[in-house]
C-alpha cells in the first residue's frame, strides 16, 4: 500500500492516514474487537497508530501492545 505521507519541519514526516486509540481499554468486554480493528488497520498497511497515557488510563496503550503482539 502506497501511503501519503505529511511532510514537517527538518526530516520529520508522519503518514497521512493512521488509527485512533481513544477509549480504547477502557471496557474489558470490548478488547477482543479493539485487537480486531488494530490489527484489521495494520493488515492494510497503516503504520500510525495515535494514543496517549491518558486513554483509558494506559489502557488504550495496552491494547495497542496486545495487537502489536507477534507481528514483527
């Protein structure tokens, strides 16, 4: 997949497209289609995943890491 990417300052760029991790880990019954979607995102070539400690206290970023798991 060819991705567009957003050119910064100096010899930063990000691309264009990524996914959200907002509430994401905050209600357990919904990991397994957090995973899913990450996961879904990944297979089709996104690179950029967004979340801050703040989501769901750390949650979103373990779901992040579940996803990531055994990918590489």
């Amino acid at each position: 997949m060819q991705q567009k990417m957003i050119q910064f300052s100096g010899d930063v760029s990000l691309p264009a497209v990524g996914q959200g991790t907002w509430y994401m880990g905050e209600d357990a019954s919904q990991r397994k289609t957090e995973v899913a979607a990450l996961r879904a995102g990944i297979e089709l070539g996104l690179t950029l995943i967004d979340t801050a400690e703040m989501y769901a206290d750390g949650g979103a970023e373990k779901v992040v890491g579940e996803a990531l798991t055994g990918l590489r």
